[in-house]
C-alpha cells in the first residue's frame, strides 16, 4: 500500500510542476524513476493517465479526474492533520474570500487587518462583488452573504450576525412626495430595489397587528449594489431599504432619513459559506471565529480593538 501511495503523489508532483524533472526535484527521484512509477501506477489502475512526449506532458481525461481525486483526498488528509490540535494551528497559505462590496470594505476589511497582523505567514485574496460566486468552481475558501445562504448543497453555512434594514430617504425627497406614517403609504414612492440575476429583496416589515408583510411601492430603478442604492437614495431618487450599518452615518449627517421607525422590520442574517469539509483548514476556522467575536446581535462596527 505504501508504494501504491508513494506513486500517486509522484503522479500528482508530475501534474503541479508540469514536467517529470520538476516532480523528480520535488520528491527526491530522478527523472527516470518518476518515468517508471507513472508507468507502475498507470499499468495498476489499466488507463494513461499522461500524455507525454519530448516537448510536452499532458493529461488525459482518466489523468484529471484521478489528479482531481487524489488532490481532494490529499487535501482532506493535511486539513485533518491540521484539525489535530486545532488551538494551536497556525493559519498559513492563501485564503480566498468573496464579499459583499460595500459590507466587505467596511466590515470585513478591517478584520482581515487585524488578522493578517495577527498571522504574518498568511495570504489573502478578496473578491468583492455583490453576486453570488461558485465557491467550489471559483475555489474559495469562505464566502460571507447577507440574507441569502443559495441553494448549493456542497457548501455549509453559519450564521455571524444578524441586522435589521432601515428605510429611508432623502430630505430633498420626502420634502417633494411626502413623508410615509404608515407602511401602505410607501406603495405611492418610487422604492429604489435590489437585484441580481433573478434574485430581488423584498421589503418586509411587521404590521401593527403582529402579521408580516411585503411592502414597497414602484420599483422602477433597479440596481444589483446596496452602496449605489445609498447613493442614489442621498441623490433623491426614491426610497431605499438597506441595512443599518449601510445608512447609519447618512442618517447621522443627516443626509437621509429614516421612515417608519416604529414598525419593525425583519432581521437578516449574515452568514459564512465554505465548502462542506470535515475539517476545516486553521486559516477559514480561525477567520470565521474572529467575524463571530467582533459581530453579535447587530453590532457592528468598522473599527475594532485588539
């Protein structure tokens, strides 16, 4: 079995350097005997894994979905090693993010700050988009969304905080089409919507009686980013429904303002996404027990202390 194994990560160094003297420097062979392991292992399993000539070394179809295989596997066996002890992991290597864009700069960058400060061997990569990114297929490590957890069942999610959404305006525009008492009123703005693809935000909100209910009124400009929904809300042109921590120093400078405060409006979730894995590697453990640390029960806050 050792010999079966000592093969298989020779196949897999001959795929990640791109040459069998690349594979023979990363394992300690020579050029010949990674050659003739990859013949062993190709004569064991019956199929070609490789196509290789003079100039060139490819895979076959069998080739990458044995390499496919064996790195999952590989990658299993080192995250379990790593969940040995897990206090004392050490986050290392790259972590892959995707974001919202404006939660992300303003709520997620600062602790990304501190944790790179905390952990100098550790990489980071972050998208920061609104849509909603194939972790598997765009290799993530971690996805933070707000209110959405998608219907991917390959990934695990977990909740780090909840906010409740804000409605709200401009002055300059209350001033011209009314201020909303009650939630009915709202069906008579022009309710600036949230959208991506065919996902859309509806506007919930607690009635008087205790019921639930969707609000909002013409939804003629659509946009797929919570800031431009600010701005354009601050620029007059309708009402927007937007989290808290999104509207909060518009409100203070009194760039917008809120409506309907007294009716509650429904909490939203925000969750970590990562791919379904038995063990997690330290990097993604310890970064979503960081986001759980700093954000409880709609706290949420740009400027943290160590």
């Amino acid at each position: 079995m050792r010999g079966n194994l000592d093969e298989i990560f020779v196949f897999i160094a001959v795929v990640d350097s791109g040459s069998l003297s690349g594979a023979g420097q990363t394992v300690g062979l020579t050029r010949s005997a990674v050659g003739k392991a990859i013949t062993r292992l190709e004569t064991r399993l019956r199929v070609r894994l490789l196509y290789r000539t003079t100039r060139k070394l490819s895979m076959t179809d069998d080739g990458r979905i044995f390499y496919e295989h064996c790195s999952r596997v590989i990658s299993l066996l080192e995250e379990t090693e790593a969940s040995v002890g897990q206090k004392s992991a050490v986050p290392t290597g790259l972590l892959r993010l995707t974001v919202p864009e404006g939660f992300g700069r303003t709520h997620v960058l600062p602790l990304l700050h501190l944790y790179m400060e905390e952990w100098p061997d550790l990489q980071v990569e972050v998208s920061f988009s609104d849509r909603i990114a194939d972790l598997v297929e765009e290799g993530f490590d971690l996805a933070v969304r707000i209110g959405t957890r998608g219907p991917d069942t390959r990934l695990v999610s977990r909740v780090v905080a909840e906010h409740r959404s804000i409605i709200c305006a401009s002055p300059a525009y209350l001033d011209k089409h009314g201020r909303a008492t009650v939630p009915d009123d709202l069906t008579s703005h022009d309710c600036l919507s949230f959208k991506s693809g065919t996902r859309k935000q509806p506007w919930r909100i607690r009635e008087m009686d205790g019921s639930w209910s969707t609000v909002g009124g013409r939804g003629r400009f659509r946009l797929d980013s919570g800031e431009a929904i600010r701005d354009a809300a601050i620029a007059g042109m309708g009402v927007a429904y937007l989290p808290g921590f999104m509207v909060d120093d518009a409100i203070a400078d009194k760039k917008l303002e809120q409506l309907l405060p007294e009716f509650e409006t429904q909490k939203v979730p925000i969750i970590v996404i990562y791919p379904s894995k038995r063990y997690l590697a330290a990097k993604v453990r310890r970064f979503i027990d960081l986001m759980v640390q700093h954000w409880t029960h709609n706290r949420l806050s740009t400027s943290y202390d160590r």
